[in-house]
C-alpha cells in the first residue's frame, strides 16, 4: 500500500489545493497512491470529513499535523485531544524534545520532515546545537528537495539506524504523489497507520 505522508490543503496558510482535487489529479494521471495524509501547518484540522471523497475515489485520506520546533519541522501523525493539551500547535518554537516525547506519551508518532533543508530542517540545527534524543524516524524523500537535501538525509538515516519515509510536501494539486511510502500492510485508517510507522515495516519511495 502506498501513501503520501505529507500533504497540504487550503487550510494551510500556504497551500492551494482543494482535498478533492488531489483526488481528481491522483485518478487522472493514475498516479500509484492509495491515499495520502494531510499534514496541515501549525494546526490540526478538526472539522473537515473527507469520508464521502474517500468513497467516491476510493482512496484513504487522512489527517496529521506539521509543528515547527527549536530544530525544524515535525510531522505528528495520531493527533488527539491529550496530545493538543501537551503543547501549542501553533507557535513556531517548540522544543522537539517536548514534541517528541509528548507524542509518544499520547500515542502518537512525531518525525522530523525535510531534515535535509536549511533553516528549518533537523540537520541544520545540528551544526550549531546538541543532537536531538528520542528521533526514531524521519522523511527521507521529500517532494520539495533541492538536489543533495534527500541524499543527506539517507546517509543520516543509515548512520543513526532511524528508519525514513517520503512524502510528496504538495502545497498545489500537481506535486502530490512525488515521493511517497509503501506499507508493507493495508492500512484503513489512523491506527493502522501508527502502527505501521512503530513496526518500520514499509520503504520511502520517490516518483519524481
């Protein structure tokens, strides 16, 4: 099974892409996804039910967050109402060591995205600042890269043995799918994705 794990809709404060037309490209153009995950910034997305869209394109789509930290930007998939207690979506300075450990305490999973981008990726911040602790994942390939940023991030990865995904980072409708994950289960819904991303048991996927 393959899906985009980081995906941006007009909610973001940057995106342009209406949710149902990233289904509409993913069929035209038959791109390989069978679903992808919306990672909204600075926020979680609440109100939105995609369920009729995910019926009548038969595709999984779910929802996750992008915070920004003291080291980068972070992906939180498995958001609930405990973890949103924990910390501020929506400030730009998180301490990862908070992020990271209140995901896990809540039940949800957090790993730096584009670690491999300056200013607001993970590897960045290391040359001025200590090593983050308690990283067990991160996203390899990501759409957005410039040349070297994937490369960086796969050699890291191998150092540290953290296990890495893709994701397309689609802010309009054309860049979804670009880099992508595929599962080695099916996965239904938020649990089984969690669960999926705990057991490593999928590879990081590029399509560009």
């Amino acid at each position: 099974m393959i899906l985009d794990l980081h995906t941006h809709s007009i909610r973001s404060d940057d995106g342009r892409a209406k949710v149902e037309n990233y289904c509409q490209w993913i069929r035209k153009k038959e791109i390989p996804l069978d679903g992808f995950v919306l990672t909204e910034h600075r926020q979680f997305d609440d109100d939105s039910d995609y369920r009729g869209l995910e019926d009548r394109y038969q595709l999984l789509i779910l929802k996750a967050s992008e915070v920004e930290t003291d080291y980068g930007h972070v992906l939180v998939f498995g958001v609930n109402d405990d973890l949103r207690q924990e910390f501020d979506f929506a400030r730009i300075d998180n301490p990862i060591g908070e992020v990271l450990e209140a995901a896990k305490r809540c039940g949800a999973v957090a790993a730096p995205c584009h670690p491999g981008r300056p200013n607001v990726g993970l590897f960045a911040h290391y040359e001025r600042k200590p090593e983050v602790e308690g990283i067990e994942l991160i996203e390899v390939f990501n759409g957005g890269s410039r040349p070297g940023e994937d490369d960086w991030s796969v050699r890291e990865a191998d150092a540290r043995g953290w296990a890495g995904f893709g994701g397309s980072d689609s802010h309009i409708v054309s860049r979804i799918g670009f880099c992508a994950t595929e599962f080695d289960d099916d996965i239904r819904d938020m649990d089984g994705l969690l669960t999926a991303l705990r057991s490593k048991r999928f590879v990081p996927r590029t399509f560009r």
